[in-house]
C-alpha cells in the first residue's frame, strides 16, 4: 500500500462547497507513538504533508515514549531526514528516556511546538483533504475553543477506511470514553456540517498553543494511559473555554486490537479516575468511587499529589462541577445514591438497582421488585410504571430491607455457598439484618 495512498472523501457535500481564509494560524502537529509500526507512521507523516497547505503547516513533531522497535530507530530518522531534506526543520523528534504516559507525552510534544495552534494526534491516523482549514478558521474565530475532528474508522487488519457520522464526545461515571449525541439544537438546524458542542474529548485535540498553556496543558500526574482526555474536556468547560467537534474535519484513527501499554488498563484508568474525581468533581465523585467499587474514604489507592491542580483550579477561577452537569453534560445523570455494596445500590428514594448501573440519563436501569407473592424477588425496569409500587424499600444500615408496599422483608440464606443473588429470597420479615459495604451518608 502507498505512504500517500487516496482516502474516500468522506466529508458532507457543504464541507467541499466551503471555501477557508489564505490568512489562517499556523499549526504544529504532534503525533504521539509507542512501539507503532514504521509504516503506519510514515503514512501519518505523508498524509499531514500532502494535506496541509505548506504556509499553514509549521512543523510536525513526533513523542516516543520510549518505543522499543528497532525499525522506529534507524529506518524513521533516515525517512525523517529524507523529508527534511526537501522540507528543511519540518519534522522534529522527541524522545523520552523511559516511558512516561499518554499525557506526559502529550505535554511534551505541546512544549516542543511553536505554531499558533497545536494539534495533538495519534501517530496510527490520515488526515483527509482540507483537515486543518476548518479547525483553524474556528479557533481564529475563538481562541478558547478547544477542538475534535471527526474521525473515520480505519481497520487495522486491512487499512480499510469506513465513514463514521459525526457525534459528541462523553463518558461514563468511570471515566471510559464514549459517544454521545450532539445538543438537539444541533440536529434542529438540519446541517450536519456545522460544528457541534461537545462534554468532552476523545484524545484527540486540536487548539490554541498559548490558551493550552493558559489553562494547565493536561495533567501530567496523570499515569500511564486513560482518562486524561476527560480531565482536560472537564477542565475546560469548567474555567473558561469549551469544545467542539469539527464534522468538516475528518481524520481517519486506525482502530488497534489492544492497546500498546498495558493489556489490561482498567488499575491505572481507576486511579485516573479517582484523580480526576477528587480534583474536578466536588460532590459528585461519589458517583465515581461508585462505579469503581471502591469505598468513599481510605480506598487504599494513591491517586499523587492533587494540591497543584487544586491551586490551579482556584487560580483560574473555575466552576463548580454542578454547572457542568446542568449546562454541558445534562445527559450524565447524577444519582443520589445513598449507599452501595456487593450485592447493589441503594437510593435515596428507596429504589434497590442492580448492576451494572448505567451512567446516562437516557439508559434504564433494572431495579429490585417484590412481585407480591412467591418467593424470589425480580428485576424490572425502574421506568416501569405497573411494578413501581412494589421497587421501594425501608432500610437502615444494620436492620432489615423491607418492602414499603407488601411488608415483606429480602432475606438470604446464610446456610448455602456460592453468589449472593442466589441465595436471596422474599419472605414475612424474621428480623434478619443487613450492612451495606459503602456509605455515603448515614442510613
């Protein structure tokens, strides 16, 4: 397959019609990699070459952190000197010792960078015709924006390109990444080459190179690998710019079978996320620690030194993680949960809900019923009107779980081994007690 091989042009039509300033910002590009294959990020360079107007593309910087391919060695620098020979300083390198992490690496390529505006890639990506023209005609118009492409799919199997439509960007309450759809005024305007509002970021980023500084870069406590996209997405809605995605934009992400730090990233996401939660979430990281499992006080887990990050939220001023939800992210929903546990959550309007809980508003969730007769309980959707009666129960932390309609009381069966769930039953109350793992306030 050619370095410079042809990409569908997978942009609306009105993104072909539209015409951009000649007088636009320069743009670095950092493409970050670890272990990528040779290729791969030959293509990236080739295309971001091919693709950007020379007057606009001010240098493209390449982050290892600390890849051990022997052919990302010798075979890359002499395909970077190649290049530079013709495009004299257009590719710069930097190489980290030791690995150091997603954001560390980001925050590298952002401090090596000296155009008007950075854009904070992968290295497994092609960028289509006219990528950067739209995204700098926006920030030039906004400095505080921070920016996505939309990205289109490429297989890593065979390199084969698919059309992804344009979406927002969110997450879950254990930070994972997510789509989301736009605000509806977005849809209403019937014109899905207009920029969009977005909660958050994927990873990747494209803004104002002073403005990115002005705001903290990313936060490089931040370890290994997740969850530093969310920290920034949060942190700028919060104090002081805000985040769209660019549908006139398109970058084709090779979509990876694993990714290349860790085969399991789930312990560092948790302490990621944790972190982000004590910095930026004020009450609502209880819905975090929720969704990790993990208690509300001496969950055991170091989550690094906040204090700077706190100093620097204050500095700037920022809003409470409250207007967030109610004008950013109003899809998140916020649940009062008062209490969880091994075997379920329980909230303040008595509803018992089972896991896994979702994170939006618009997911339904399965809560705990008593049918009325038998002796098992069952799960409906907690949206369901006809059973709702019989889904509320009376506890208190150390006392019995009772049904506020039928009386009867959730028991189990202390004698029998194996899951929770199958030993639970309904039956006239014997005065058996239950203690719930977590607290979030006295029951």
């Amino acid at each position: 397959m050619p370095l410079d091989r042809e990409l569908p042009d997978t942009r609306d039509h009105r993104c072909i019609e539209r015409e951009y300033p000649h007088n636009l910002p320069t743009i670095s590009v950092v493409l970050i990699y670890l272990d990528e294959a040779l290729s791969v990020i030959q293509r990236a360079i080739c295309s971001i070459i091919n693709r950007t107007p020379a007057h606009l593309l001010k240098e493209i910087i390449l982050v290892d952190d600390h890849s051990k391919n022997e052919d990302l060695k010798t075979q890359l620098h002499v395909y970077i000197s190649s290049i530079n020979e013709k495009h004299p300083g257009l590719v710069k390198m930097v190489t980290h010792p030791e690995q150091k992490g997603l954001a560390q690496a980001r925050i590298s390529g952002w401090k090596a960078a000296t155009g008007d505006v950075v854009a904070i890639l992968d290295a497994h990506i092609e960028v289509h015709v006219k990528w950067a023209e739209p995204l700098l005609a926006r920030i030039q118009a906004d400095r505080t924006l921070v920016l996505s492409p939309v990205f289109d799919r490429v297989n890593y199997y065979d390199l084969e390109v698919t059309k992804y439509p344009p979406s927002a960007h969110g997450f879950e309450w254990a930070l994972w990444c997510i789509y989301v759809p736009f605000p509806q005024k977005w849809y209403d305007q019937k014109d899905p080459s207009q920029p969009g509002k977005s909660p958050s970021v994927m990873g990747i980023l494209v803004v104002d190179r002073l403005f990115l500084g002005e705001i903290g870069t990313l936060d490089g406590g931040m370890q290994v690998y997740g969850g530093e996209n969310v920290e920034l997405g949060i942190r700028v809605w919060l104090c002081g710019g805000s985040i769209e995605v660019i549908p006139c934009s398109k970058v084709a992400h090779i979509e990876r079978a694993h990714k290349p730090y860790m085969p399991d990233l789930s312990g560092v996401m948790k302490r990621n996320a944790l972190r982000v939660a004590e910095i930026w979430m004020d009450e609502y990281k209880r819905n975090v620690h929720i969704a990790w499992g993990v208690p509300m006080q001496n969950h055991g887990i170091d989550i690094g030194d906040v204090s700077e990050r706190k100093k620097l939220r204050e500095r700037l001023k920022c809003k409470p993680f409250k207007w967030y939800l109610e004008n950013v992210y109003t899809a998140l929903n916020p649940r009062n949960i008062l209490a969880y546990g091994v075997v379920f959550y329980y909230t303040a309007s008595g509803e018992i809900l089972a896991d896994p809980l979702p994170s939006l508003l618009h997911d339904r969730s399965h809560c705990l019923i008593d049918p009325g007769s038998g002796r098992f309980p069952e799960l409906s959707w907690c949206s369901d009107t006809e059973k709702s009666k019989h889904m509320y129960w009376d506890f208190k932390q150390g006392e019995a779980i009772q049904n506020r309609e039928t009386k009867r009381c959730l028991e189990i069966n202390a004698e029998q081994t194996g899951k929770y769930e199958k030993n639970v039953f309904i039956q006239e109350c014997r005065n058996q007690h239950w203690r719930i793992q977590n607290l979030i306030q006295d029951l």
